[in-house]
C-alpha cells in the first residue's frame, strides 16, 4: 500500500505561533499532499486579507506560489480572498474554486472533496482530505455553524471517521454553555482532533483545550501539521 503524507501549513491568521512571521485577520492554509511513486498537490485554502503579509509568510517558510496547483476559497469574505491578487501576479492562470463554482459536494481532485455551498445568507464550502487516518475538514470561518458543517460531512461519508477538524470555527462571540454543547457534539461526531484558530475565540480554545488535551492543536500562523 502507498503511503500519503498531508502537510497542513498556516500561513495566514491572526494568532502567532511563529513568532517571525505576519499575523492579520483572516485565514489562509496551504495544504500539501504527497505519495509515494505518485505526483501530489498543493492546494491553497483561502488567501487571507493582505498579499503582502501572505507572500512575505510564505518566503519566510520557504514555500513557493508557484507550485500551487489550485486556489479553494470558502467564502467571499475579504479576510479571505484580498491575498489572492498577489497570488495571481506570480501565478496568473491558477485555477480558483469559490462556493457558485459548484452545486453541491463534489470531487476536486483524487482524495480532495469540497462540501459544497452551504448556509443562506453567508454561502460558504469547506474542503475534505482523505487521509490514512480519517477525514481532514478544514473550515473557513464555518459561517453555517462548525457542527452543521460536520454533520454534512457524515452524511456525505458515512463510513469514514473525521481525523481533524482545522480553522475558523466563528464562535468569538459564543458562550461558555454554547460552546460546551458544541464540544459535546464534536465528541459524539468522533472528530478525533481540533485546531481552531481565526474567528474561533479564545474561550472556544481554551474550552476545547480543555476537554481534547493533547488532542488539540495549537493553530496560529506558522504552525505546520503532519498527517501519514
């Protein structure tokens, strides 16, 4: 069996974890997949509010523009897609999926799956990774609720478990009952990791924390994940 390895990289967020790089409000992930005897991809998961920030953070870590393969944006937020510009004067034809790019959940590429759009009045997607461990989510600002958009995911595959769950999960404004039942549901969903960052909140980290200990990731510009 092949082995893949995913490569989950913050380059753009309002929390720090790389104390040189960046920070600004918003979210932009890059996400490298990889297999053995087989061509990977990098795609780029939103872009943040700031070119300069993003292109500066993604020199800084040794990553090069040019080998993203595609764009994903969840929503058309600004604190999402105002990078994107500086992306495409180094990479003019790079392909951009947004939610109207598609009707519903769809395959993108192999292993690579989009929810589709969702909510009413914010339309957002969210992407999927298939990985050896479980499903990756990772999540815009999660504007048609973080465990609506995971139920959604469980029903789209619902003999596949959910390794991690990555970015906005929009509960800044949440209290501590809110977000304690939206624990519990993560929990009773068997979302095995969390890496909230962006608009999450610092009470959403500090409770999920709390309850998921080492489970839980620290997310924040800079921070690289690792999944084979």
């Amino acid at each position: 069996m092949k082995k893949t390895k995913i490569i989950l990289t913050t380059v753009y967020n309002n929390y720090q974890y790389h104390p040189q790089l960046k920070t600004g409000w918003g979210f932009s992930c890059l996400v490298n997949q990889s297999s053995e005897g087989k061509g990977g991809f990098n795609i780029l998961f939103d872009t943040g509010a700031d070119s300069e920030a993003l292109l500066f953070n993604m020199k800084k870590m040794t990553l090069n523009p040019k080998n993203i393969d595609f764009v994903f944006i969840s929503h058309l937020h600004e604190d999402h897609t105002c990078g994107l510009s500086g992306i495409l004067e180094i990479k003019p034809n790079l392909r951009v999926y947004k939610p109207e790019s598609f009707s519903g959940p769809s395959q993108i590429v192999d292993g690579v799956w989009t929810t589709g759009p969702l909510g009413r009045e914010i339309v957002e997607q969210s992407l999927i990774i298939s990985s050896e461990k479980g499903l990756v989510v990772i999540t815009g600002c999660a504007h048609p609720g973080v465990v609506n958009i995971v139920k959604k995911i469980k029903k789209i595959f619902p003999q596949e478990s959910i390794y991690l769950v990555l970015g906005g999960f929009h509960l800044g404004g949440a209290l501590d009952y809110e977000l304690k039942s939206i624990i519990a549901d993560f929990r009773k969903l068997g979302i095995q990791k969390v890496a909230p960052c962006h608009c999450s909140g610092d009470i959403c980290r500090e409770l999920f924390k709390e309850e998921y200990k080492k489970n839980f990731i620290e997310n924040g510009v800079g921070k690289i994940i690792e999944i084979k």
